[in-house]
C-alpha cells in the first residue's frame, strides 16, 4: 500500500513538473541549422528509483546499528573510523550528499508550515531515526554516519583545543543557525541549510567556486579544530545534542570504574570531556548565582524576541518575493530591463506592482512574528547557557558531556582500563 | 627484509609531503582553469557576438558566416575541455588529498603513543566565569547589533505608493516604437482633408484647453508637489470623451460603435465578387496575419497582424487601401522573449483594436497592450502579464468614455482592466472571481438606468458599471470555452454558447427571462435587434427568435460555419461564414435572402462598414467593397 502510495507520489510529481519542463524547453529555444543538423531529443533524468530511496534508509540504520555496538560494545575507535570513511564514500560521494538528516530538519519544518507539502518518507526517517538513536545511544551519528562530520574528521590532524569560553560563545551559533534556517521555511523563503552546505559541492565534484573555496576553508580550518562545522554551525547537532543529553546507554570513557589516571584528560578534541570538580566552592554564592541567572532568563527572551523583530526587514530581504519588491520600489527604471530576468518573469506573471507590494509586505510581516520567536528562542538558548555555567554539579570522575560528545571513540583508545579487566573484576566479585 | 619504524615514518612523511605539494599544485591549476573557464563561455564571447553582429549587417556574408562557425566551434572545444580538466583535476586533487590523509594516518599509527592535544591550563571555577562573560557580551552584543540593524535598515516598502512603477513604466521619450510611415498618395490627400479637420480641431481644442487649465493651476501645482509624492510624468494628454453620435459615424470597435453587432451606415453594396473582382475597390494583403476585424475612424482603418517575430498595427487609406504606417509592439517591458503558444485558428492577433479617434488601442496574444496616436507614434504601452491561453487571447478592446477596456480571463484567473486612455494608468481593475478562461469580449449597453459593462465566460455572465468596475449583476448560465460575446437590445442582454444555453438576460434585474438551447453559437456572438435575435452556429445554422419570449421564427442550413459574428447595417443582415461567403439576408420573421457574395477566400472576420462600404478581412486579404 506504501509502496502504491509512493509511487502515485512520484508520479504525480513527475507529472506536475511537466509543464515546467515544457516552460523550461520553451523559454530556451533550440537553435536551428540551415545545414540540416537535426537536434537530438531532450532527455531528462529518471526520478531515483523507490527502492534506492529504501536502501539509503537502510543504511542509515545498519551504519547507526554498527557504529553504536562499535561505540558503546566493542569500544572500537578504528571501527567507528572506518565505518565514518564507508559513510563518506556512500552518503557523501555516492549519494552526493543528498539525502541528508541535516538539511531533512527543513522539509519537516516545511510539511509542518505548510499542509500541502508532500514531505518525502525517506526525509522523515532521515530526520527521525538518528534522533531516537542518539535519544538511546548518543550521537553515535557524528560518529561514523554523517558524511560531512567523516570528511572532517579525516583532516584533523593538528588539533588543538580550544578555551572553554570560545567554544561556549561559537556554540551559540548552531542554535541561530538552527532557528534562522527553519524561519527561512517556513515563510517558504529558502532552504538555507541546503543553500550553504559548504561540502555538497565537494561530494559533487561541482560546485560555484565560492562554494568549494567555503568547504576548502572548513577543512582547512579542521586540521586544527576538529569538526569545524560539526560543533559550530550543524543546526541538526543542535537537536541531537538534546536526545544526547537524556541518552541511557551514552558512550563512557572508561568501561569500568575511572581509576583518576588523567590521561584521557587532554584526548577529546572537541572539548567533551568534563573533569572532576575540585572541592572548595562556595555553595552559597552559586546558589545567588544560579538564581540570578535563572531570573535573568525572561529578560534575555524578551531582549532576544525584540532584537528578532527588529531584523525582520533585513532578514526578509533573503526571500524572493521581498527582494524583488524592494528592488522595483527603489529602481523603478528596472521595470524595462528586459535582461533582469525575475523582472521579465513578474512581468509575465500578469500581477500587478500593488500585489506584489502587498505580497511582499504580507512575508515581511510573518517574519517580525518568525523573528520574534527566533530571537526570543536566541534569548532562552543564552539564558540557559548561562545558567549551566553557573550551575556546580560534583563530579568525581572524567566524564562525557553527553550533549556535545560526538561518540568518536577517541577518549577510549586513552583509557588503560579495557573491557578485560572489567570482566576480571566483576568476575572476581 | 623489515623496513625500521623510523624509516617507515620518513617514508610516510615523504609521501605526505609530496601528495600535499602534488594537491597544492592541482588546486593552483584547477583555480587557473576555473577563471579561464568563466571567461570562455560560448554564450558570452565578445569576439564572437562582434561577429554576430556584423553579421545582422551583411546577413549574406558567407566568408563571415564560415569564421563564425569555425569560431564559434573553436570557443565550444575550448569550454568544454576546461571543462574535462576541471573534472580530471578534481579527481587528481582528490586523489592527492586521500594519499596525504592516508600517509599521515599511517605515520601516525606508527608513533607508539597515542596523540594528546595541546594542553591548556584549565580551572573549571575561572573558565566558567570568564565563559558566562563572554556570552553576557557576545549575547548582548547581538542584541545591541540586532537593534541597531533594526533601527538603521530602510524598508523601501514603506515608501511604496501605488501604481507608482506602472505610471512610469514607459515614457514616449525613451521608448521609441519601430514605426514605418508611408507616404500619403497625392490622390488621397482631398480624402484625407474631408475628415480630417474635424480630429484636428478637437485635439486643438482639447490641447488648448489643456494649456489654460495648466496655467490657471500651475500655482497650486507647484503647491501640491511639495506635500504630495512626485508623480511620474504622464505620456499624452488628456483624451476628449468622444460622444455616442461621433462614434456611431465610425466605426471604432469590434461589431460597431455599439459593440453590439449594429452599425449605422446605409448604401451598402449587396453583391461582389472577389474573385473577378467585382465591386473590389480595392485589396491587400497585409504583412502580417491575423484574425482581428477593421476598425474604422475617418479616413483611417486599423488591423493587426503578428507572428513569433513580430506585432505589429497598420493604419490604411481606407478609400485607396495605401498603408499610411505600422508600427511594431516591440521594447515592451514585460514582453516575453518567446510567444506563447497559440492554435493556427486564433494566433497572436486575434483580438480588434478599438479607437476613439484620439488614439488607437491593440493588444496581441502576448499580452502586449499598445497605445498610437493617430499617426501610429507610440503614446504608452505595457504587458499585462502573457495570459495563459491555449488557443490565444482573442478579447478584443472597447473603450468607455476615457477608459479602455480589457477582458483578460485566462488559465490563471480572470481580470477585466479600464486604463486611462490618455495615460495608460490603471483606472481600476476587477479579480473576476468564479470565473474561467473566455474568448468573449466586452460589450457596453445603456441599460437606460446607467452604462452597464457586460461579460460572459464560464460559468458567469457579469455586469459591472464602467466607471467604477463595480459589480452590478451575475448569471451563472454559461459552460464550456466561451466565445461568443453577449448580444444586447431593448434592456435584454443574450448571452449563448455551444453546450451550455441561449439565455436571455434582464440587464435591470439581473434575471434570466427566457433560455433556449436549440442552436448555440461557438464563437459568432448573437445579433438582437428589431424584437428579433439572430443566432449563427459553427455548424452552419442561422436561426432567429422572438427576442422577447424566445420563440423561434426561422432557421437556414448554410453550406459553411460562421465563426464571424451578424452585423445589422442598413435593414440587412451580414454575416461571413467560414468558406468565405457573405449571407445577407433582411431581418424580419421570415428568411429572405438578399444575396449572398463570395469573397474568394476563407474568412473568419466580422464585417466593417463606413461611407457606404463594407470592409472584409480573408485570411490573407483584406478587402474594400464599394458600388
């Protein structure tokens, strides 16, 4: 039954885009020989077949199944290397990139917007199904499934660690990019995920040349601070940090009690590994603390949502629609220029200036509401960063920051304790 | 033989090194190729569109042709091996980086200790106060930015006033149209002189009293301009309404001065004959081809004819059938490079232009709407957005006191327009909800209560007032692809289409008096007059009814179809069927054939008649009937 649904999905999409094949033969006319040459037909591309859809699923969920045993059962580093490269190669240079749970965060976000959006099956699994693994077992998805968190991985050689206070402040960014990409959705503006994906174009061997110099930058950056974008911009990192948080079975350093050894203490290269806290802290001024960070939270949501609307106007710029409003407005000689090509197709589109200005200012408006939201989101994620970081939690052992741990398995490989002993000790007891 | 670690290292290291000097050179090369790449597009080699260009100048050249070619072949090989090196340098650039990952994977798998990161000194106490700093600053930071990008950006939006692009969207200054002008044969000048004083002196008249209204108001002009937005320059000047009385001496619209299928010249010839020529003043063949009928004003006729290359309106002598000019649609903003598609039985100018003497109007399947003075110089033009039509846009134009009217009902919507015809400026403009695509056209009546607007598509007949575009009625009655449009006498609209009804309309109430679908028309629009209605099938039936309660008087099985609408002049009835034969027969009860001349050609055209001649446009003529 899915089966026939699918596939009466797919062909009604292959019909609905017929016109525009038809638009797009027409708009670009064929030249015509005087000598006879007779052009070949056009050939357009087969849709992907429904059942490599279903295998790209499937591996998703055996490469997720592999990389979590090699994590939490087999505490392979290698493995999950390895499989991170089988990922890269699949995902990444097979695949082109595409499908991708990081850029699914906004087809779901569209079907939730807009009813009418026929939201693919394989882009719902590709957003939920890491997700509930990382909800049970961690990001074992960075690990070894994702091909653009593998091709960094591959180049980080050198790195270095960065101070806590940086790596707090860059860590703000996935959270606006998060909130920025889904307000671009669903005011139907853009995919912005998509958009700026700085290693699609290397998975594609094609790509604008800002693109590959973007992707080239990462990895040159990834030599020395591992996982650039992964830690810094993923907006999909954000919502798996959060399943991460609450995971059971998360990966440990050690598989049996820390023995204070230090030596994973400076192996983790994205800074996930939280020591042991000193003794000697002021209980009472943290508690203050605590509470006036807590208290300050409404005032950084307000502070956040009026910044949010206040950038309605530039952010909506972005859309389309906005933009060639504005630009017709400010340039009304553009009208004539038959070279301007959104111009020639507004103008074809039988709509008159007042409704595109109407049009237009209606999108403005759903983003002062969206920036809104987005910036008081911006305020409660600030809010909150601040009040963990005036929280005093004991610790008495190295531990994983299980919402910025990417499961790579590095910490482990540190660890003289090993899984024998472990089975020497619980046999002894 | 084992190969010491240590040399393995140097050896790893060796390779690294090489793979990463081979991988930097690669991506030196490939950003070279991708610049050089960018400048060898076929699509924007100067040197070749030079040639091209030369070529417009000697298109016979066949020495610039043969360089063009070699060129043009020599830019293709040169792209597209950039091309192939941009892909091979890709692989070469990836494959170095995978030997320089692996080389240092391995050297470094070789090292017995594991890799530590830098260390830095840590305090969990101090790196979590300086931590909350930062993001204190960094957070209000971007919120202070936030505000301050809030408070600086212009939003141009807010400076919008309406139709403000529009206004200004062609100026006569810049826009000049490709116009031929003719000279006038000397034996045309008396002809010419007849009429022509009458259009002089109004547009002296109304310019003079532009002139005084302008100075008289000049002050407050200059008033005004300092609180109100700066209007655009407007093209032209105020048009004259021209009265019902001048316009009935015309012939300024599709089916007469009335739009509704009667004309109010007399002497008619009965009899011709195009093949022999009898009776044929005159004959032409206009440049280009199309469906739309004459249209008359003084000594003036207007068609249009276009193609994929062109749209263009003439102007004729009407007494002699020399072309005074035609001039091209063209440098329209908004028109599209390609013509939509259209069917060979309607084309791009299947719709008649309309005149009020002052101006005259066209508008083509491209949605391309033109506006001439009388001596074809462009005074405004503007695309009303190419309508999405499968077999073309066929409404043709009438215009109402100052206001031009344009039914525009497509695949996408429908809209009917009233431009102000001095100006082009948008007087109003109705969303014609509920509505599908029609062929039909405008008709004006005067309902005796007021001036009604009346249009028919599927599924509605609408009435609007013509000044404010306001809707006065509607019948749902209509199905199918409308074509014909309504007929009107003695305050009942007729409103017919094949498959769907004859209904007649009360135009006071809104009401359907009586209906009747024994012979519907597929594109002749119905003929009311005298108490009777003549109806023309594509099926070649002519039949007439009591225009008051519908009974049926007659009905003449014709060899051919009529896809030209009846037009009454002089007592009789004309109407051309497809084959090319007039049918003119007296309106009465009883059919009685008056005649029935052949044109020698096809035809799908309404007659046009003026000073005792009746104009006929076959698909490739057009003819000048007279005694």
């Amino acid at each position: 039954m899915t089966k026939l649904k699918h596939f009466l999905i797919t062909l009604s999409l292959f019909l609905i885009n017929l016109p525009l094949w038809a638009q797009a033969q027409q708009r670009f006319p064929k030249p015509e020989f005087e000598t006879g040459y007779v052009q070949p037909p056009t050939t357009t591309p087969d849709p992907r077949a429904l059942f490599l859809e279903y295998l790209d699923v499937f591996v998703l969920i055996a490469a997720l199944a592999i990389v979590s045993w090699l994590a939490l059962k087999k505490r392979s580093r290698s493995g999950i290397f390895w499989m991170s490269v089988f990922s890269l190669l699949y995902f990444g240079f097979y695949r082109e990139g595409c499908i991708c749970s990081i850029g699914a965060i906004q087809n779901v976000a569209l079907a939730i917007a807009d009813p009418t959006y026929v939201l693919p099956l394989s882009a719902l699994l590709f957003f939920i199904i890491p997700l509930a693994v990382a909800l049970f077992f961690g990001r074992t998805f960075c690990a070894g499934v994702c091909p653009l968190g593998a091709i960094q991985d591959l180049v980080a050689f050198r790195p270095i660690e960065l101070p806590k206070w940086l790596q707090k402040v860059l860590g703000l960014i996935p959270y606006l990019y998060l909130a920025l990409a889904i307000l671009y959705v669903v005011t139907k503006s853009d995919f912005i995920i998509c958009r700026y994906d700085p290693f699609v174009g290397i998975f594609r061997f094609d790509a604008e040349f800002q693109m590959l110099l973007l992707g080239g930058l990462f990895l040159l950056v990834g030599v020395f601070v591992a996982r650039p974008y992964c830690r810094f911009f993923c907006p999909y990192g954000v919502l798996l940090g959060w399943m991460s948080t609450f995971s059971k079975k998360h990966l440990t350093i050690t598989p049996s009690a820390c023995i204070q050894c230090k030596l994973c203490a400076n192996s983790c290269p994205f800074g996930a590994i939280e020591e042991p806290t000193p003794a000697g802290s002021n209980r009472k001024q943290d508690v203050k603390r605590f509470m006036v960070y807590l208290l300050f939270i409404p005032l950084w949501i307000g502070l956040g949502g009026l910044s949010g609307s206040m950038l309605h106007v530039p952010l909506s710029k972005m859309n389309k629609t906005v933009y060639l409003a504005n630009e017709l407005v400010e340039n009304p000689e553009l009208i004539n220029d038959q070279e301007h090509i959104d111009v020639v197709t507004f103008m074809q589109s039988g709509k008159s200036m007042d409704e595109l200005v109407i049009e237009a200012k209606q999108i403005q408006s759903q983003f002062y509401w969206g920036g809104w939201i987005m910036g008081a989101f911006m305020g409660l994620v600030i809010g909150l960063t601040l009040v963990k970081l005036s929280s005093h939690r004991s610790r008495q052992d190295y531990e994983t920051d299980k919402t910025n741990c990417l499961s790579c398995g590095r910490c482990m490989d540190y660890c003289p304790v090993k899984v024998n002993d472990k089975m020497l000790i619980m046999s002894k007891k | 033989m084992t190969i010491p670690t240590k040399d393995k290292i140097n050896i790893a290291k060796t390779i690294a090194w090489i793979a990463s000097g081979f991988s930097i050179i690669i991506c030196v090369m490939l950003i070279a190729n991708y610049l050089q790449f960018k400048s060898v597009d076929p699509l924007e080699s100067d040197a070749l569109n030079t040639l091209v260009e030369r070529l417009h100048d000697t298109p016979r050249d066949e020495a610039l042709k043969e360089d063009i070619r070699a060129l043009d072949l020599l830019i293709r090989k040169a792209y597209f091996t950039s091309q192939w090196q941009i892909r091979i340098g890709a692989y070469l650039l990836v494959f170095g980086i995978i030997i320089f990952i692996l080389a240092i994977r391995y050297q470094n798998s070789l090292k017995s200790k594991l890799d530590e990161l830098e260390g830095i000194e840590k305090n969990p106490f101090l790196d979590k106060q300086l931590a909350r700093k930062w993001v204190v600053y960094v957070g209000a930071g971007l919120v202070v930015l936030a505000l301050l990008s809030g408070f600086l950006s212009y939003n141009a939006l807010d400076t919008y006033e309406p139709e403000l692009i529009a206004d200004s969207a062609v100026t006569p200054e810049t826009t000049q149209p490709d116009q031929e002008v003719v000279v006038n044969e000397p034996g045309t000048e008396s002809a010419e002189a007849q009429t022509a004083p009458i259009v002089e002196n109004e547009v002296r008249e109304q310019q003079e009293s532009t002139t005084t209204e302008t100075s008289q108001s000049e002050t407050k002009t200059e008033q005004e301009q300092k609180t109100q937005p700066v209007e655009k320059p407007l093209s032209g000047t105020a048009s004259k309404i021209v009265s019902q009385e001048e316009l009935n001496k015309n012939y300024p619209f599709f089916r007469g001065a009335l739009t509704n299928g009667i004309a109010f010249q007399t002497n008619i010839p009965e009899t011709w004959d195009g093949a022999n020529g009898e009776n044929i003043l005159w004959k032409i063949k206009p440049p280009k081809h199309g469906y739309n009928s004459p249209i008359i004003w003084g000594d003036k006729l207007f068609i249009t004819g276009a193609d994929e290359e062109a749209r263009q309106v003439y102007c004729y002598n009407k007494n002699t059938g020399d072309l005074i000019w035609q001039v091209n649609a063209d440098n329209i903003p908004g028109s599209p490079a390609t013509m939509p598609q259209t069917t060979d039985d309607t084309g791009l100018a299947a719709p008649s232009v309309a005149t009020n003497g002052q101006a005259v109007f066209a508008i083509f399947g491209s949605g391309d709407l033109i506006s001439l003075d009388m001596d074809g110089k462009r005074l405004w033009a503007k695309n009303l957005g190419v309508p999405d039509n499968h077999y073309g846009h066929s409404s043709s134009l009438i215009i109402y006191k100052d206001k031009l009217i344009v039914q525009y009902d497509t695949n996408k919507g429908g809209k009917v327009f009233a431009f102000n015809t001095s100006t082009g400026e948008k007087a109003w403009e109705k969303v014609r909800t509920g509505v599908r695509i029609s062929w039909a056209s405008p008709v004006l009546i005067d309902s005796g209560e007021g001036a009604q607007l009346i249009l028919s598509a599927e599924p509605l007949v609408i009435s609007y007032n013509p000044d404010t575009g306001e809707k006065l009625w509607e019948v749902d009655c209509m199905m199918g692809e409308v074509g014909p449009s309504v007929g009107y006498a003695d305050g009942i609209a007729y409103a017919a289409n094949e498959y769907a009804t004859l209904a007649a309309i009360d135009v006071k109430t809104g009401e359907t008096i009586w209906e009747e679908s024994e012979y519907l028309p597929e594109v002749s629009s119905p003929l009311a007059a005298d108490g009777l209605l003549i109806i023309a099938t594509s099926y070649g039936v002519i039949a007439c009814y009591d225009a008051k309660d519908g009974t049926k008087y007659w009905e003449q099985e014709c060899d051919d179809g009529f896809y030209g609408s009846p037009m009454l002049a002089d007592g009789k009835v004309y109407i051309i069927d497809m084959s090319g034969k007039t049918h003119i027969f007296k309106l009465a009860k009883e059919y009685q054939l008056v005649a029935e001349p052949e044109l020698g050609e096809k035809a799908a055209c309404t007659p046009a008649f003026s000073d005792g001649k009746i104009y006929l446009r076959g698909f490739e003529n057009l003819y000048c009937i007279g005694k």
